[in-house]
C-alpha cells in the first residue's frame, strides 16, 4: 500500500470515528421530552404566570431534558370540564383541573364544593390527605395522577345591580357557578344558577345571563373582571377547589428516573409556594376591589352563616350517598376531621 492510500484510509477512519462521536453527542438531544400543558386561565392571568413559572422551572432544573409548553385558555380544542379526559387520552401530558369543572367526571376530587363544608385553607391542610387519598383512585381510572395542588381563595358571589344583603335577597337571583353543588346550594336558597367556564363570563355578564359570579376577588381581579362587577358577598362558602395539576401517568412514568425525581420536586415546591402566596393575596385583592374600583363588599354576620350552614348539612350526606360507599366513607372523614 502506498503511502497515498494509507493516508486516504487514515483519513476515512478519523471521519468514521468524528461522525460516530457525533452522533453519540446528539443521541442526548433526541431523547429529550417535550409535554403540552393545558391551562384554563389566558395567558396574562396570575394562575398562568404561576404555572408558566413551574414550567421553566423544570425546563432549568432538568437542564432541558423535559420542556413543559403552557397551553393556556382558548389555544387547545377542549374545555375545562374534559381536561381529565384529554390529559388520560395523551392529547397534553399535564392539565390544571378545577375541582368544580371536573366534578362530573371525577366527583370525590371535588368534595371541597360542598358548600359551607371546606371554608378555608387550614380546613383544606387538614382534609387533604383524605381528599387525595380519594381522588388519586378516580384520577387513576383515566390515566392520570396528580402531580401537585393548590387553591383559588374561598369563593363568594360577587355581581352588579341589586346587592345581595341577606338571605332572603337570594330569591329570584340568578348566579354563575362552578360545580353542581354550588348550584344546589342556590336551589335551597330560591335562586338559579348558570355554568359557565372562566373565558365565557364577560359575555355572560354583558348579555344578562347572569348577575353575578361565584369567584374570588383574586380572581377577579386577574381576569379583569372588576369593570363589569359592583358588589361581592363575602361568605368564603368554599375553599376554591383544589385545583389538580394532573400528569398522564405514561408519560410520567416514561421519564428517565431523575428527570421524574426532578419533575416532582419542582411540583411538591410550586404547590407550598402557590398555596402560601395565592392565600397571602386575596385580602389585598379584596381591598383593591373596594378601594380601587368601588366594589361594595358585604360581610354576612353568624347569624346568616348558620342559617346557611344549616340548609346544606342534608346535601352533603346526599351528595355523599349519590357517590355511593367511597363517598359516603370520605365525607365522614372530612367532617370528622373538621368537626361539623
């Protein structure tokens, strides 16, 4: 062989050799994971910063090995009420799942709407174990788990026209909700209720669909909803939700093991965080309303509470003999717990 020739086969294995490294170098890049999040909140809203926040998070933390896309309101083809569905079925891998919306389709997840039962975050601290003990066995029949929670404020009406001062005022009103126990609680008090998911309340309101909405002043005000609202009544009748950040269980178990230890850190740190800081906003949010934009806030004394209170202690046993021996055990539970 001459010296040309095996300087021409030198040559071809030093390439053999660079484009094997090459490849080696960007296997790591193939095996990268992206997921789609769904969101119901727009892009703007406080949720969605929050959520968009532990979606970096991740994405830095696991050196981009797992990149988390945010989807919020109005960019996928499906609603609220199906996120649990869409995220069992893989079309998003992660979805923010409202108690209320997903009470449908997995009701024991959604026991903290029974109203005047969960009122705050403390009572909600106390139950959850119970609750995710229970909801991790729906959420498992489609597919999916959670990954971490956290809650909106505790929820009251808010509305324009004719304030709602006391209990017989209800009569006649007719209230957005956000869960079929809320919407109970309305019947008993001779109201009506309208569904209606987050990205349809504006219209609702201008159209007279509804003249109020069942929210928190923290949502109020990262919706924007202030410009259409005048009053709130402040009787905290549930604790907002839980909401679910669900995961599909395949796509979460197909992680590499210390991307999921990574995933799930982040998650267990975004729930404490959310929690303590959403919590920590609403009385602010609360004074800005009224300060601010002139919302009128009433507060209803003990007396009306009880009274309340008292028509809806027969649902919660109603409610939790419809979800047959799974419910009924939960709801003992959590009233056990909370001593009501």
């Amino acid at each position: 062989m001459s010296s040309k020739q095996g300087g021409a086969r030198l040559a071809r294995i030093v390439m053999l050799c660079a484009a094997v490294l090459l490849i080696g170098a960007v296997q790591p890049l193939q095996a990268k994971t992206t997921w789609d999040y769904y969101l119901f909140t727009g892009i703007t809203h406080p949720v969605s910063v929050y959520l968009k926040g532990f979606a970096d998070e991740v994405s830095k933390r696991t050196n981009g090995e797992l990149t988390i896309v945010v989807r919020p309101a109005g960019e996928l083809p499906f609603r609220a009420t199906e996120v649990v569905k869409a995220t069992g079925d893989n079309l998003v891998q992660m979805g923010s799942a409202y108690a209320g919306f997903i009470s449908g389709t997995t009701p024991l997840a959604s026991i903290g709407g029974n109203p005047f039962l969960i009122r705050t975050y403390d009572d909600l601290a106390r139950v959850w174990p119970a609750m995710d003990e229970a909801s991790s066995k729906e959420f498992r029949k489609f597919g999916v788990k959670t990954l971490f929670h956290w809650a909106w404020p505790p929820q009251n009406f808010y509305g324009r026209g004719t304030p709602i001062r006391t209990v017989k005022d209800f009569d006649g009103r007719k209230l957005r909700t956000t869960d079929p126990k809320q919407a109970e609680m309305l019947r008993r008090l001779h109201a009506s209720s309208v569904t209606l998911t987050t990205e349809e309340v504006p219209v609702a309101m201008e159209r007279k669909v509804a003249e109020g909405v069942a929210t928190a002043s923290f949502n109020i005000l990262g919706a924007k909803w202030h410009e259409f609202l005048e009053w709130g009544r402040l009787d905290d009748f549930h604790i907002g939700g839980p909401n679910y950040e669900i995961v599909n269980l395949e796509a979460y178990e197909a992680l590499p093991a210390g991307v999921r230890a990574t995933l799930d850190a982040v998650a267990a740190e975004w729930s404490a965080k959310m929690l303590k800081e959403i919590s920590a906003t609403e009385e602010q949010a609360r004074q800005t309303l009224h300060d601010k934009y002139k919302v009128e806030l009433i507060k209803p004394d003990a007396g009306q509470i009880n009274e309340i209170t008292g028509l809806m202690k027969s649902y919660w046993e109603e409610w939790a003999a419809q979800q047959g021996p799974d419910g009924m055990a939960l709801m003992k539970k959590v009233r056990g717990i909370l001593g009501k």
